[in-house]
C-alpha cells in the first residue's frame, strides 16, 4: 500500500501518543473499543488482513485457516481477543494497521475510533473510568442512588409479552437477559425524508441500507451513544434514537436503563430519569420538578441536591411521535428554573435548548416521520434502529421456540416468503409471525401439504390468522365479539387517518368501546394507572389491519369513500398498509378464516374493487412507486381475476429508473404477470436486483413476449432464472436484451444450452457483457444450430477480439435465421478476421445487416471486406464507422462497393480517416445503383474532396439520405450543399 509523507507523519504522531498510555491504560481503551474493532474487522476481513502482513507477532497462516473454518464473526472476535492477549506491542501494532487502513478504506467505525483518541487525549481514561465508577456521592445521594436504581431495575429487568392466542396466561415475562436480541442501530446525523409508510420504505430497502450501513453508516453500541461525535466534533449530551413502529425503541431504552442499573454502562450518570411520553400526555402546566416527582415521589427530600448537579444526570424520553403536546422547538418561550410551572412542550424544549438543568443530557426516541418538522442541529448525535439483520431475525427465533427443528422449520418457511420474511427485521413482526406459525404447528395437520396450505403467504393473511387465534379463543357469542371487533376498528381508522396511536377513556367512549371486554385486553394495552389510563394497539400495523376490516363488518359507502379519498392526500402515504389490507380481504379464502365474525359485506367487496380499477388504473405515465403499490395490493389479494379485471387490456409493463426492486416487490410482481397469462413487454432496465429477486422472477419469465433486463445486476449467478424460462416448454419469449450486466463467457455454456433448445426467440442482446473467454465457443456452437431461429444478435461491447472469428464466422455461415449482428465495439482486426469475411462470403450466408463499428480495423482488412461484399448477396447495410480504414487497400473496398453485384443500400463510413486524397474512390460509389443511406460524417473532405461529395450527389439520383456533419467545410460550403437537397434526398450537413 502506498503512503505519501502526510499518511506517514500522521501515522508516527498516532503511535507515539499511544506509546505515552502505560499499559493498564491502554488495555483500557483497547477493551472500551473491543465491540467496534471486532465489527470493523467482520466488516472488512480481506484490507484488515492486507495490512496485519506487517504485524509479525501473529501468525497469519493460521489465521486464514481458522477464518474458513469459523466464519467471519467468531473469527473477528477471537482475532481481537488474541492481539489483546499478546500483550501491549500486538495491540499498538494492530491499532497502528487500522490507522494505515484508514486512508484506503475510512470505514466510520474506524474514523470515530481514531478521531476520540486524538481529540480527548487523556482524558479519555479519564471517561472510561468514570463510566464504570461514576461519581462520588454524598451518603445521603448514595442511598437515595441506590433506591432510585432498585425502583428502575424492577421495571426495566423484565420483558413483557402480550398474552398469545389460546392461553389462559394474561402476560408472559422474560428477564430482559435472556429475551433480549441486539439490534443494528446506526449513527445516520440527519433526518431522513420518508416519501412512503415507514415500515414499507425502510423494509423495502432494509437489505440495502444494512450493505450501506456496513460500509458507510457507524455502528453504535449502547455504550457509544453519548460517544465522541466525529461530524459534531463534540460529546454529545442530546442524542436522539428514531426507528419505525414495533422496531424496539422502547426495548432498546429498557435495556439501556437496565444496563444503567447494573452498572455495565454510563455510570457517569449518577441519576436517570426515564419518562413516556404517551404516560406524560395527561400534563398540562408542570414544573421540571413536579414531573420528576409525579413519577419517581421517593426522590422528594433529595432533588434540590440531585438538580444541583444537571451534567450528572441522564433525561430518557421515549416515544416523541406519540406525544400530543404541542412543542415548538424553536421559540424563545423557555423556562430557566427547576421550580417554574411551564406547559410541558415548553419544559421539554427548555431541557433540549439547555435553558433548563443547563448540563444535562437527553436521550429520546421517535418514529422517522415526526422528525421531519425538527431542526436537526438541535441533536448532536442522531441514530437510527436499523432492526434485525437476517442473522438477529434468527436468533429470535432460536430464542421464541426454545425449540431447534420448531425454530429452523419456522424460519426456513418464513425465509422463503419474501413479504414476511422482509417485515422480519422489525421485531414486534417477529413475535407476531412467531406467535402465528407456533399456533399454525400447534394445530398438527395430518399432513405436510395440509400445514403448509395453513400457514399465512401474505402479510394480511398473517394478521387474519393472528386475530382468528385470538377469537377462538374467546366464548364471546359472534354479535359480542363482532360489536368489539366494530368500535375498535372505527377507532382504529380514526388513528390511522389523523395519525394517532394513543387514546384515552374519552377516546374509548365516543367510539363505543365495551371496555369491560374480556377481548379488548388481546388488541389493546393499558398504560399509566387510573385515572389517567391510555390505550394503544399491540402494534400499529395491528390498528391499520382492524382499521380495514371495519369497512367490510359495518359497510358504509361515505366512510369507505371518505377513507380512499383520503390515501391520495397523505404526502407520508401513511395509510398504505390500510389499503393493502383493504385488498387483501378481496380473496374469499382469507375472509373465511374469520366467519366467526358473521359475514363480510359484498357491497363494500364490490365498491372497492370498482374503486381500484377507476383510480389505480395502469397507464404509460404512471410512475414506479405507483407501480409496486397497485402490485402490493393486488398481491395481496391474491386474487388473479381481480388482477386481469383492474389492468383491463395493459400487458406491457415498464420500469425503466434507477430504483432498487427487492423480493417482494418481484413476488408481487410475479404474481401479477402470473395472472396476465399473456404479458407483452417486461422492461426492468437499470433497476438495481438481487439475486432472490430473479428467482422470484423466474416461474413467470416463460410468459412473456419481449424482455429486457437491460442494466440489472444480472450476473453468471443468476444467468440460471434466464435459461430456465428459455428452456420452458411454453416459452414466448420473443426478444432478450440483457445488455449492460455482470455476465462473463462462464454464462456461456447455459446460455448456449437454453438458446439450442428454444423455437421461440427471435432477437438476443447481450451486448455489454465479458463474454470472451473459453466457453465462448459454447455460444457460437448453439447459434449455429439448425434449431436456433434467433434473427438478430447483438455482441457489441462484449470483449471478443480476432480469435473469436473462426467461432462467428461458423455462425453467419451456418445460421439461416440471422439477419442483424452487431459486433462493434470489440477488436476483430487480426488473422483469422479474414474467417469472418469468408463466412460473409458464403452462399448460405443470410446476413442483411452487419455492424462492425469501433472494432480497430485498419486498411488491411479492406481486401477481405471487399470481397465479402462482392459475393454477398443478403447484405443491405454496412457500418464501418470508427476505423482507421484509410491506406492503399481502401480503393479494393471503394471497388467493391461500386460493383453491380453489390446489393448494400446503407453505408456508414462515419470517422473512418478520409481525407480529400480519397475524394476519386468516393466518386465510384455514385455506380452503386442499390445506395440509399450514406454516411461520411466526420470525415476531412476539404478541397477536392468537396467537388467530389457535389458530384456524387448530383450522379446518385437514388440516395435518399447522405450524412456530412463535422467534415471541414465552411458556412457557405454547407449552405451551398444544403440548398442541393432534393424532395427525394435528405442532406444531413448542419447540426440542428
């Protein structure tokens, strides 16, 4: 690796600070970042590994052997650990290669590591130790600590779970220990816009944001939050924590307070302070005092002395977005004193602004869309709760089933369905598929078909089976439990629609809510104690679910209409899922699960699907977010007659953008090409797709007539979906375009494969593609089969120089299909191009179109050229543009042009290196009585060579078009050309 001096300098200057640390020191901040360089290793195994080469105390021979044996997980960790157990040169070594590591591959881990040491210097020992020890307290503050944190500990060590379908138990608890799974969480330092759902647009583009969040976003463990802030270059003491609904904002502040508690982190907080919002909701004017007391009355004598010292104490407020106070965060309306009696918008801005307990820190969480009406610069550190990665979602699982073939069978069936598996990196979705497929083995179907037939494929179906569980549970007659399921779901769309997912008693009164209800405890949580008690749903997808199914159980043709009117309005499209749930109870078979509800309402069935055609209708000017939406609601309909009713006769469906299609957007998309039957065009060009994606793709392909997968991240590993659909016995595909991917000559012989055995293909791009190479000749053999009907192939950009001849040239001889093949931008100049010119030659020769542009062909292959076009008498059109064919034997193809057995009637010459030496040679062209179509752009045709374009012009009364662009001829040159354009010639001189 190079390093220019400054890298050099830097370097020294970092190990020489890390030389004044004595060694328990050291070993100190080596522990303090152990989480971040085992992650930064796992993360970038191959550049950490390059630059442990110059690190001698380890062996890394064996190393690489145990990585292979062990993965990249355990690896990083024992490889941490073993530089920690080698003592204090392994470690300045190790940290002294990261440095180097820096300037080549800055992952932010690494530059937050690197950017603290340096910036607090001693001080940072100084941190850490506080961090373990705290602060010395007054006996008194230490026995009042100590009754503080016994009060935390016995709220924050348990985790609840909702009381699951078919048990008596009210509540299930974990210790937080046992139940707890890390979560990625990501230090973003901005807010991002949402222009969809939340949960849709983050789990849309989930896989992708981990990708980039490895490489670009910095990791935060607990203990980093409060962290030295690189963008800041500041401490933070206001950090802000957001995350969608149900990804564990408040589990993850629970364990945070857990942790406190324990002593494992933060003890330079010698108070915490941990306030909901949504139990704070009942406040009106407040001090800061009086709220600490209403909640923690134990602290009474002691809080003028706990308040005295603000940079001692930790504010955690959780849930901002379920907050409704109305808090303005810029005014200048503050409170200074700890006594004075505020509004508690006001109390809260007070404490962010640093008017209020000046010092302190404030931890808060809220979901994305709140935060889009704040100030960012009012956080110096803003996170974000990324969810579970696909190996957290796992681990759930294993912790859920306590069960190994239980949690692997579970998981295994969710890993194979996209929508569900996808929602999987939300915890809460976790429990509630967990809960559902537990029932679902529970239940035992005689056999396997019969289980599988059981379990939920759409996220509708999902929240059906959670909620029928839940009925059958329940000795509620059915108009009981109807009666409920009525005035909890007007509720619930009265929140979904203005945004609410906090209600109170009122709220539960105007809606007619029986809250003496047995069954209102399985929908519903309390918070808070009498009587100030607040209700909020298990989750919100679970409000959005019962805000849909209303509308089919008291039908209400201005309500439904009032409620789909207001989807279009909603800039955060937060009623999305509402009307994926909506279509979803279009499928009869999903409504049956809940006939103990009575019957569902076919006039709202009807006036929904007659809303979706009118108002979702597929057109040429729709636009892509649009697209996967209808898609999303027809799948999850999973009803093909509605598909073909609301896309009426549309059977072409593009996607031509730079978006990222992620497995549920192609299952829902293949289950809409499925229902087609008959599909015309697919065009997913320059859409960014994964490998799942294309086997999602692939059951449908075969239906389809033209396919383009222009620019797709198509690669030899998934060249298998394309083939597949080749190889179908039913197979329309007319026309492939997979230009501009992955795929090298290993997709050759697959390819090579699909295309002898198909009778329906008739034109293949794959233009843009490493295709040279020893399975070439795979290719060429199966194109030159009898049973290949392709009639035009394009092979420009794909690597193929002059060895690559023999094999095309057994192709333009031996096809009989092949009409167009372009094979310009490769290097065909060489020997064996005089193979490709024989075959041109040949009787059995079909070809009318051949493109040879930018293919370093010089005037020694003008002979061979010549000849071609002498003998062939298929080809119309010839491009030869972008080659130096300019040279003695440029007269031998002029000759052959002019031939009467030459049958070409379009000719590019474009920037072949004319001169006006050449002007006589052009002259000849005028005998070609077949030239329609010329082209001499960009040639040098001054002097002679301008009466020689005139006179050509004036002979050839057949032309009808000749280019002369960029030749060298002045203004009046042109205009005196131009004005030689005839109502039968068009004369292409000026740009327009």
């Amino acid at each position: 690796m190079k390093r220019n001096q400054d890298a050099n300098k830097a370097t020294e200057k970092f190990c020489e600070h890390l030389y004044q640390y004595e060694d328990s020191a050291l070993r100190m901040i080596y522990e303090y970042y152990r989480e971040d360089l085992i992650y930064i290793v796992e993360s970038d195994t191959d550049r950490v590994f390059s630059e442990l080469n110059l690190l001698t105390i380890l062996k890394l021979e064996r190393y690489l052997s145990m990585r292979k044996d062990l993965g990249d997980s355990v690896f990083a960790e024992m490889l941490v650990q073993d530089i920690f157990a080698a003592g204090r040169e392994a470690v300045i070594g190790f940290l002294e290669n990261l440095y180097v590591l820096k300037y080549d591959s800055p992952h932010p881990n690494l530059l937050a590591i690197f950017d603290e040491i340096i910036h607090t210097g001693d001080s940072l020992v100084e941190k850490i130790l506080l961090d373990e020890h705290g602060h010395n307290l007054t006996p008194e503050l230490k026995d009042i600590q100590g009754k503080h944190k016994l009060h935390l500990l016995e709220k924050a060590q348990y985790l609840v779970e909702h009381r699951p379908p078919r048990s008596t138990k009210k509540q299930q608890s974990f210790y937080i220990t046992e139940r707890y799974v890390n979560m990625t969480v990501v230090s973003d330092d901005h807010f991002r816009q949402r222009s969809q759902h939340e949960l849709i647009e983050t789990g849309r583009n989930h896989e992708a944001i981990m990708k980039k969040e490895s490489l670009m976003m910095e990791h935060m463990a607990l203990n980093k939050l409060f962290r030295w802030s690189r963008q800041k270059q500041c401490e933070p003491s206001v950090v802000m924590v957001s995350g969608v609904p149900g990804i564990g904002k408040t589990t993850l502040m629970q364990k945070f307070v857990y942790d406190w508690v324990t002593g494992k982190l933060y003890q330079r907080f010698s108070f915490v302070f941990f306030f909901k919002f949504r139990e704070l909701n009942r406040l009106d004017k407040v001090s800061l005092e009086t709220m600490i007391l209403q909640q923690y009355p134990y602290l009474q004598r002691q809080l003028g002395n706990i308040l005295q010292d603000p940079e001692k104490l930790l504010f955690i407020f959780d849930g901002l977005d379920e907050s409704i106070h109305q808090m303005d965060f810029t005014s200048s309306q503050l409170c200074y004193n700890t006594k004075q009696i505020q509004t508690f918008g006001v109390i809260v801005v007070s404490l962010l602004r640093k008017s209020l307990a000046k010092g302190c820190s404030i931890l808060m969480t809220s979901r994305p869309t709140k935060l889009a009406s704040i100030e960012p610069n009012l956080f110096q550190r803003v996170s974000e709760i990324m969810g579970f990665s696909p190996k957290e979602r796992q681990m759930y699982f294993e912790i859920f089933f306590q069960n190994r073939e239980l949690s692997q069978k579970a998981f295994h069936y969710v890993r194979e369905n996209d929508t569900l598996y996808t929602f999987c990196y939300i915890p809460s979705y976790c429990w509630i598929i967990c809960t559902v497929l537990s029932m679902c083995f529970k239940a035992q179907p005689t056999t396997t078909d019969q289980l599988m037939s059981s379990l939920p494929k759409t996220v509708t179906q999902l929240f059906v089976s959670f909620v029928s569980n839940i009925l059958s549970n329940h000795n509620q007659d059915k108009c009981g439990a109807r009666e409920l399921m009525t005035s909890i779901g007007w509720m619930a769309e009265h929140g979904v629609m203005n945004h609410l997912i906090v209600f109170d008693e009122q709220d539960l009164g105007s809606f007619n809510v029986d809250t003496s209800s047995h069954l209102l405890s399985s929908f519903m949580v309390e918070s808070d104690q009498p009587p100030n008690v607040t209700f909020s749903f298990l989750h919100l997808t679970l409000q959005e679910f019962l805000a849909a199914l209303v509308h089919f159980l008291d039908y209400s043709p201005e309500k439904l209409q009032s409620s789909l009117d207001k989807i279009k309005l909603y800039a955060d499209n937060r009623a999305e899922i509402f009307l994926r749930f909506l279509c979803g109870f279009l499928d009869s078979s999903t409504r049956s699960l809940l006939k103990c509800l009575g019957d569902f309402s076919t006039m709202a069935l009807k006036h929904l699907v007659g809303w979706l055609q009118k108002c979702i209708q597929i057109d040429k000017d729709i636009c892509i977010d649009r697209y996967l939406t209808v898609f999303a609601c027809l799948f999850e309909s999973q009803n093909r007659s509605l598909v073909e009713y609301c896309l009426g006769s549309n059977r072409n469906f593009t996607f031509c953008s730079d978006c990222h299609l992620t497995p549920v957007d192609c299952s829902a998309l293949a289950f809409v090409l499925k229902s087609c039957r008959e599909t015309e065009k697919l065009e997913l060009q320059t859409c960014n797709i994964q490998t799942e994606c294309w086997e999602r793709l692939t059951p449908v392909l075969h239906t389809i007539k033209h396919v383009n997968f222009s620019q797709s991240g198509l690669t030899d590993s998934d060249i298998h979906c394309i083939t597949s659909a080749l190889k179908h016995h039913e197979c329309r595909i007319q026309q492939l375009v997979l230009s501009n991917n992955g795929l090298t000559y290993r997709s050759s012989s697959q390819l090579a494969y699909a295309i002898r055995n198909n009778q329906s293909l008739r034109i293949l791009d794959l233009s843009a593609n490493s295709l040279h190479g020893p399975h070439f000749c795979d290719l060429a053999k199966a194109l030159s089969s009898p049973t290949c009907r392709i009639r035009e192939l394009d092979l420009r950009r794909t690597g193929l120089t002059e060895s690559s001849c023999s094999n095309l040239a057994s192709v333009i001889s031996t096809n009989q299909s092949l009409k167009k093949l372009d094979l310009s931008d490769n290097n065909l100049e060489g020997p064996h191009f005089s193979d490709l010119m024989t075959a041109l030659s040949s009787p059995t020769c079909r070809i009318e179109e051949l493109l040879l542009m930018r293919n370093c062909l010089t005037e020694s292959s003008c002979s061979n050229l010549a000849s071609a076009v002498n003998k062939n008498q298929s080809l119309r059109r010839l491009n030869l543009s972008g080659n130096q064919l300019a040279g003695p034997h440029f007269s031998d193809l002029m000759t052959a042009l002019s031939s009467p057995t030459c049958r070409i009637e379009e000719l590019h010459l474009f920037d072949t290196r004319l001169t006006n030496d050449y002007a006589p040679l052009l002259e000849s062209l005028s005998n070609n009585k077949n030239l329609i179509h010329l082209n001499l752009s960009s040639n040098d045709f001054k002097g002679r060579g301008y009466n020689a374009i005139k006179e050509l012009i004036q002979r050839s009364t057949n032309l009808q078009e000749i280019g002369l662009l960029n030749i060298g001829w002045s203004e009046e040159q042109k205009n005196y050309i131009m004005e030689m354009q005839r109502p039968d010639l068009r004369i292409r001189c000026k740009s327009k």
